[in-house]
C-alpha cells in the first residue's frame, strides 16, 4: 500500500481517503459467481485424506464374511455385494484394489463409541438415529427389508400373517436391525433367541431349537436356497418406519473421511454402478410374500 507524502494537499489525502473507504466497501460486498472455498474441507483423494495408513484404505468387516454379500468367506476377492461396492468406493476415491488392506471387526465393536480398527466398515449395518449417536453413516447403498425363515414341516411353515407367529420361538442375531424387527414387529412381549452371528442362529433353526429366524431378504434367500435342507422363506415384514430401512457404510464419529465416502456413494448410485452391482450380486432376491 503507496503513503501520501506529509506535503500532500489536505483535498488529495481527502479524496484518497475516500477511494479507500470505497475500495474497503467493495471489497466487504458478497461476490455471487465466487463464493468463497470452504478451508476445512478434506480433498478426498488418497493424498488428501486422513486414513490410519497413509495412501491406504482399510475396510472392516465382521467373520465369518456370509454371501450373498461377499464369496467363500474372502472380502478380499471382490466377489459378492458389499465386497463389490468397497472396491467401487475405493476406486472412486483413487485407491487401487492392491491399497485396500481389510480387517476384521466384529458387528457390534465396529458401531460401538471409541476408536476404530478401520477408515469405513461394511457389513450390513441399518442406519438408525440410535447408532448415529456413536459413529458416523455413509450416504446409503442399499434398501433392505427384513423377513422370516423357517424349515418345511416346521410349527410356522405355513404361517401367513404376524399374528400366525405370535406363539413361535423365533431368534435373531444380537445388535441387529432384524432383531428390533423380532421384538417391535412380531413378539413385543416375548423374549426372543439371541445369537451371535447368523450362522449360530442358522444351526439353531436346523437343530429344532427355534421355530424360525429373521434375517435381512437377500441373505434369507441365501440361507433358504444354499444351506438349509428345505429353507422356507415365509415372507417380508412389514417396514418398521416412514422411510426405507437403508445400509451405510460405518466411519468413525465426527469422521473427515465421511463426506468424501457418502459422495463416492452418491456418485455410484448416480452412475448406475450401485445398480448395476445389486443385479450382479443380488438378482436372486426376488420378490417374497408380504406378512400383513
């Protein structure tokens, strides 16, 4: 900035004074065409975020790893649903399938409060308002309904209503959305099975310990055509809020990598890869009966 010599003309300090009251106005006013850039933004590319490996991104997921969202118990294959879609937001990231390293992390530690062994996990988790007080969600990747599997000859086989399961033992695996949907949906008052995973859950229904199970509809469709002996899938709950039950990816609370991974969703979802995927991995899961 130039300074008025002390032999200036009293008018000429005047009027330079008052061009730079106008140039300091200008300068205050809103500019539409320009706004300003946010400084805390994260550039989601590897060389811009801040992940637990520099230039690597580690994705959890619990183990066993059950289809039709990964392929013989391997995330790392790229094989199955949800192991496709981690790949697919890695690459929309930047990182290159040799950057991805996995780590396996149980359901319920990876939505619990604290710090994580991972960047994002996978691994069907429902996004609630409840879980959201302890981590962050992705934009969603997929909308999930839950539903009743049972064995033919079974005391439910030929149930066709909520009200046909109101004297069922029923069971679910722990932490999970199917098993709010057990206990707010079909048996407010009843004390459901819990199990650890659903392959516990799946013996159980095998061994005649309990008359039937609730899983999400792709992996019942897995369940009853894959590894039971004369799976029945004996319908589709109704939804238990206004809006669809959704699966997110999981990050750390308060997370600078959550935006940068929900605009990697958003981006595949508006490319048609996210599509795409679910038909690959999940054209199975055709319609079932609605439980009224």
């Amino acid at each position: 900035m130039s300074r008025i010599p002390p032999s200036a003309p009293a008018r000429l300090l005047g009027a330079t004074a008052l061009g730079a009251l106008l140039l300091a106005a200008a300068a205050c006013a809103p500019v539409e065409d320009e706004p300003a850039a946010d400084a805390g933004a994260t550039e989601c590319t590897p060389e811009g975020m801040e992940t637990l490996t520099a230039g690597t991104l580690t994705i959890g997921t619990d183990s066993p790893a059950y289809p039709p969202w990964f392929v013989d118990d391997d995330p790392t294959n790229g094989e199955g649903y949800e192991s496709a879609v981690a790949y697919a937001v890695a690459e929309e990231l930047g990182y290159s399938e040799a950057d991805v390293v996995w780590e396996s992390v149980t359901f319920n530690n990876a939505i619990q409060p604290g710090p994580k062994a991972f960047d994002v996990d996978i691994n069907q988790f429902t996004i609630t308002d409840e879980r959201k007080q302890a981590v962050d969600f992705s934009s969603p990747y997929y909308d999930v309904r839950q539903t009743v599997i049972t064995v033919a000859g079974s005391a439910i086989s030929e149930a066709s209503s909520i009200a046909d399961l109101k004297d069922a033992t029923l069971g679910a695996q722990v932490g999970t959305t199917s098993l709010d949907a057990l206990t707010e949906v079909i048996a407010p008052t009843a004390d459901p099975q819990v199990f650890n995973n659903n392959d516990d859950a799946k013996k159980a229904l095998e061994n005649g310990q309990v008359d039937g199970i609730v899983v999400d509809l792709p992996t019942a469709f897995y369940i009853t055509g894959a590894e039971l002996d004369d799976g029945v899938i004996i319908g589709q709950l109704p939804a238990q809020q206004e809006a669809a039950e959704q699966f997110g990816l999981v990050l750390d609370k308060g997370s600078a990598l959550t935006p940068c991974v929900s605009q990697a969703i958003d981006s595949l979802v508006e490319q048609g890869v996210i599509a795409e995927l679910e038909q690959q991995w999940l054209a199975d899961v055709a319609e079932a009966p609605e439980l009224s």
